[in-house]
C-alpha cells in the first residue's frame, strides 16, 4: 500500500493510464477483429478497407506505448499479405 503522497499520486496515475491503455488495446482489437472477419468472408474490398482503416490505430498503439513496434509490424504484414493473397484466390 502507498504511503506517501507521492506513491499514492503514482498508484492514482497508474491506475488512470491502466484504463486508457486497456480502452486503447480494446479499440485496437476491435480493428483487428473487422480485418480477421472480412478476410474470413472472402471479401477483398472489405478486407482491404477495414486494413486501410486498422493500420493507423495499430500504429498509434506503438506511439501510446501500447504495443510493441515490432508486433504491429509483424501483425500489418501478416494481415497485408493474408488480405493480397485473398486478392489472387478471388480472381
């Protein structure tokens, strides 16, 4: 438990950040998740637009401290590359 006014300020803050961060990763997921659906749909136009509208979030997950800038790297690529494929079995 905190005792002094500055650890207690710190745990009030902690406990402030940890609210907005989990509001951030909650919207980011959400995101993800329109990306993951429409590519389970087989739908390229959709897919393409819900990844147009997902990178900018992901990456001001990494600018918030959110997430790893690797991670959104690696997961934009993955996506990206699951979204062009869904392009050539479509055609």
């Amino acid at each position: 438990m905190a005792n002094t006014s500055q650890s207690k300020k710190r745990a009030r803050q902690a406990d402030a950040r940890h609210d907005i961060n989990k509001a951030r990763r909650s919207r980011i997921r959400t995101f993800l998740r329109k990306v993951e659906e429409a590519i389970t749909a087989g739908d390229h136009a959709v897919a393409v637009e819900a990844l147009r509208l997902a990178q900018p979030e992901l990456a001001r997950g990494v600018t918030k401290g959110v997430l790893h800038k690797n991670t959104v790297s690696r997961k934009i690529s993955r996506l990206a590359s699951r979204v062009k494929a869904l392009d050539k079995t479509a055609a």
